[in-house]
C-alpha cells in the first residue's frame, strides 16, 4: 500500500491530532501543526496531555507553522502531503468576515506549494460560513466567507463537501472561539473538500495545417471555438458518454432495421455545398462559422493540432472542388475561405443519390457540427448529431414513418429512465411534436434527470421529411437527427453542457462502468460574477446580437453563462441609442477568480468596437 502524508494546521490543543492518530493505518504518517509556540501551550494540560499522546505514536508536531506560508516551514524534500486539513479557522476575537476571508485566501495559496497534485484540502467551518448553498441555511454572499471564490485564488474548487461531526473522533475538542478556550458552535458545521483545478490560462487557438492538392494550408480555429475541433469523441478508443450514448442509441436500432454506416468527414465544407441547408433554412448561414485557409510554406509537413486521416482524406478531396478564392498576389490558393458545417443535413445529397443505397436500410453519419448560437443552458456552439436516413417506397411513407418513431422514442424512453432514483415517482417522455408544415417534427423530452425540483424541457433533435432540393419521383425520406450531447446530458443528468468538453481527467472516470448512473461532479457550487456593460449604438450599421454573444463566448473561454438585455436609454437632445447588459461569468470544471473575470470584462469592451458600438 501506497503511504500517506497527512497535514494537520491551525491545531490549538492537539485534541483533533490526537484523535485522529488512533484512527490511521501504518501506512499513513501524520504530522500536527499549530501557530503558537511550545512556551503559550505550557499552561494548557489538555494540550500537554495530547502531545505526550501524539509523542508516543510517532506523530511529527511542528510549532509557530503560520498556515498562511506553509513552504517556509517544510524544506522542499518534505512537502507533497496528500491531505491538509484545517478546522474552524479564524482570524481571532472579533475578526469581520473580510479579515476571515483574507486568511482563507493566503491558506488556499500557501496549500498549492505543499499539496500533492492530487491531494485533498479538508476545511471545516461553522453552519453559514461557507456562503455555498450546502449550508442550512444559506447566508447572503457578501455576509459569508465566501469559501469557495478564495479557494479559486489559490487554484483549487469544491469537490464534496459534508456533515462536521465531533462524535466521528472521539475526544476531540474545538476550542478557540474568539481566542478564548472556549467552543465554536459546530451544529450544523460543514467539511468542505478542494482539489487543484487545471489552470485556467489564456487559451490560445490551435493552428491546423492541412493540404489541397500540392499545397499546404494553415487556419487557426475559431476563438469561440477553442478546445472542441477534432476532440475525437465519436472514436473506436474513446469512452465518452457521447460514443457511449450514440452506441447505445444505434444497437437499438439495429434491432429494428438493416444498418449502414458512414464514415464521416471532418467537418470543412466549401461554401456550394449549403444548397440542401439553405432550402431548408434559409438562416443557417448567419450562424455558420467560417474559416480562412492560408498559404503556409513551412517545410514541416506535422499536422498541428492532432488532425485525423478522415480530416486528411477530406481536405485532399477539396482540392478538385470549386469555391471562391480571394485575389492575393502569391497565386490563387493563396487566401481560400470555407466553413464549418453546422449540420449533418449537408451530406444527405450526395447519400441518397449514391447508385448503392438502398431503400429499406437505415444509414448513419455521426460526427461533431457547429453553429454560432446565443448563450442560453441548453444552446451550445459545437455539439455531436447522428443522423439515420430511410428511404423508402412512396406508397410505404405513413407505415415506414410511424415504425421509426416508434421504436425512437421507445429506445429513448429507456435510455432517460435507466438514471432516475429508485422509487421516483417521476418519470421522463419523449414526445414528437409536429411543426407548422404538417410534415416535420422535434423531438422534445421533459426530464427529471436535473433533479426533482429542476423538470427540463428539451428538444434534442428533429424528423425531416421535406427538403425542397430532395425531389425524387418513386421514394420518400425521412431524416432523423439526434443532439447526443443534449441526450447524454439528460441520461446521465449532467447539468452543464460545458462539461461534456472538459480537459481534465476526473469527468471519464464517471464513465468507466458499463452501467449508466448519475454524474457526480467534481466542481461543486463554483461562484458566479457579475458585469453590466453598456454602449452606444451606430445608427447606420446596426447592431448584431448573435455576434455580441459569439465575442463574449470567445473573449471569455465560455465562461460567460448568461447574458441578460437590461435597458434601453435615448439621448434625449442627440437620440443616439444606447443598450444596457448584464453577463454573469461561471465556470463548470476549474478555478475562476473575481480578478480573471475583470480582466476578461476589460478586453470585452474592448473587442466589442468591432461590431460598431462604443463602450459607455
């Protein structure tokens, strides 16, 4: 068995070190630390009594360790514990809240030098002083130490947190309130528990380098899209929820009909090949994200980035296909503009007039699409669709129909009830709601997956069975496509779509299980700040929303979860127009500080100016 290093600080009269040290096993040494010194516990026969005890099993006990520098008091051989604990810590007296949250902010940093990468920090704290929404009750947030928002300086979160009890170590004795030797009030007290954070750093896009014919290209992705191009989450090796989910979902329907899948493509596409989009809808294409392909004469031939060899096969095939180009004076390939595809619908020409598809079989193109979209819970700008395929005999149209959906919603309906608690009285439907043409419908579930309080109502995909530029004499299709990164937030009741596309390691182990069971996360109640930002409009260029979302998502790494329109104000003597909004910033996986917010706001206002609006 691995051995185990245990930090006790801010101890007072030994008692909780004492305790603890009957309960560890040998593998685990302990060390007890307090601030005063040998002399100021002289007097104090429970601290003597408690020593000799420590003493005797061989516990280091470290006196005058200010908490708020622990490197200074351990060489850097001697550091690296896997646990540090801290109870009921306090400035002393009277010390307000914001003298208490100062030292927990010096302790959270002073932990990262002498915390193992993957150890713990146990901090107690008394009923309401944490400020999270785990206390009963919640105190107002600027009433309480704000436990977790100081814990973000030092670059940790909240990974659990549960009931204090005194009774679970026998003996021990929190004296110390105000400085007196006398008992914190632990009724209702809470141990919250912090782990490091992956850094939260300024994310810079990934540079692609890829090949039309005989010459290599570079694009920088999209900086609203940082950190979601070629993820490889659909992969044979990955096990994402989101592979898991669409596995799930196609084994079912393999049941029912002959399958056929498709290799999907990587996800660029000249501008011709909207056709089928836009006479479906003819808006997709303000939401398309576009990239710009330079000429790159570097000799390495390395793909940065980590492209796939369907994204090299794709690109390869670009360069017999016609799009537009702008003039530049190194030659025609010089400066070529493509997009990323914001649908799946984008390749059902090119399936259905294949000479080998067949009416009857169920094909299947799964892979990831983007499109730009407003900051909303459920709305994100990259997410992975399946799309199933029948095509079928005009006169078999209502029977082949009906048969799809049915098996649909019976496989979904499944799939969303496997996580909700024994002995729920809720449950979870799947409805197809058919829109204003009388031919199409969404696919809409309400869930309970968020909890019982928390009833979700969603739409996760689409039934097509009309696209004007799909004519064909003899069959009907039907075009069935699926939002998996919404399903698989529904199934296993993961709150936050941003978390589908963490870095950090802790999300898969969720998933490890071949039983589908409820996320756990490992960021609880991360703090929220919040900005109000005003501009003046420019009458004559307009103003694009979706645009001032995009820039927020990508200026702040998509930590900005929601913008609220506040206010709209008229000079009354210039009548220029002026908007008011308000952005709240969270995130879902890492450490944020109030600092980093303000510098994201900062360099907001600043990219802004671009759509043609002056800061206030």
């Amino acid at each position: 068995m691995a051995s185990r290093r245990l930090l006790l600080v801010g101890e007072g009269n030994f008692s909780f070190a004492a305790a603890v040290s009957e309960t560890l096993d040998p593998s685990t040494s302990l060390t007890a630390t307090c601030l005063q010194s040998p002399a100021d516990l002289a007097g104090d026969p429970m601290a003597r009594e408690n020593l000799q005890r420590l003493r005797e099993r061989g516990t280091r006990i470290h006196f005058g360790v200010d908490c708020t520098r622990l490197a200074d008091a351990f060489e850097q051989h001697d550091r690296e514990f896997d646990r540090i604990c801290f109870n009921f810590p306090h400035c002393g007296r009277k010390a307000g809240v914001a003298r208490n949250r100062e030292l927990l902010a010096k302790f959270f940093r002073s932990c990262a030098d002498v915390l193992a990468e993957e150890g713990e920090i146990h901090v107690a704290l008394c009923r309401g002083q944490g400020g999270t929404p785990a206390d009963n009750p919640t105190r107002e947030w600027h009433n309480s130490w704000q436990v977790v928002a100081m814990a973000a300086l030092g670059g940790f979160i909240l990974s659990d947190v549960h009931p204090f009890s005194c009774e679970a170590v026998p003996g021990y004795k929190c004296t110390g309130y105000r400085s007196q030797d006398k008992s914190f009030h632990v009724e209702g007290a809470l141990n919250h528990i912090f782990t490091r954070s992956l850094p939260f750093k300024g994310s810079q896009p990934r540079i692609f380098r890829v090949k039309l014919g005989d010459q290599w290209f570079s694009f920088p992705e999209p900086e609203a899209l940082v950190g979601k191009l070629n993820r490889g989450f659909l992969e044979a090796s990955s096990c994402h929820p989101i592979k898991t989910i669409n596995e799930k979902l196609i084994s079912e329907l393999g049941k029912a009909f002959p399958l056929k899948r498709l290799k999907c493509s990587f996800p660029l596409l000249p501008p011709g090949e909207a056709s089928v989009l836009t006479s479906w809808n003819c808006d997709i294409l303000s939401t398309v994200f576009w990239i710009h392909l330079l000429e790159d004469n570097s000799n390495s031939e390395s793909l940065t980035g980590g492209t796939t060899e369907d994204m090299e096969d794709f690109l390869a095939s670009l360069s017999e296909l016609s799009f537009p180009k702008e003039e530049a004076p190194e030659g025609i390939y010089a400066q070529a503009k493509i997009w990323l595809r914001p649908s799946l619908l984008v390749h059902v020409q090119a399936v259905i007039q294949a000479p080998d598809f067949l009416p009857g079989s169920l094909y299947i193109l799964s892979g990831p699409v983007f499109q730009k979209c407003h900051i909303l819970p459920f709305t994100m700008p990259a997410f992975h669709e399946t799309l199933f395929i029948l095509g079928f005999n005009k006169n078999l149209k209502d029977d082949c129909l009906q048969s799809l959906l049915s098996h649909l919603k019976g496989i979904l309906d499944s799939l969303l009830t496997q996580t909700l608690l024994e002995g729920s009285k809720l449950s979870n439907s799947v409805e197809f709601v058919l829109q204003p043409n009388g031919k199409d419908y969404m696919i809409n579930v309400k869930s309970h997956n968020f909890g019982p309080d928390c009833a979700k109502d969603l739409s996760i995909g689409s039934v097509t069975t009309s696209i004007p530029s799909i004519i064909h004499e003899e069959r009907c299709f039907v075009f069935v496509s699926v939002n998996l990164d919404l399903l698989a937030m529904l199934v296993w009741g993961i709150s936050d779509w941003r978390m589908l596309w963490t870095f950090d390691k802790r999300f898969l182990k969720n998933f490890v299980s071949e039983k589908i069971e409820p996320f756990k996360s490992y960021s609880l109640y991360p703090p929220r700040y919040v900005h109000d930002i005003s501009f003046w409009l420019d009458e004559k260029k307009g103003f694009d929303e979706l645009e001032f979302h995009t820039v927020a998502r990508a200026v702040s790494q998509d930590t900005v979860i929601s913008i609220q329109f506040l206010s709209r104000f008229q000079h009354p003597k210039t009548k220029q127009v002026s908007l008011c909004y308000r952005m709240t910033y969270q995130t879902c996986d890492k450490a944020l500080t109030q600092q980093q917010v303000a510098s994201m706001q900062s360099q907001f206002r600043k990219e802004i100016q671009r759509l043609h609006v002056t800061p206030r």
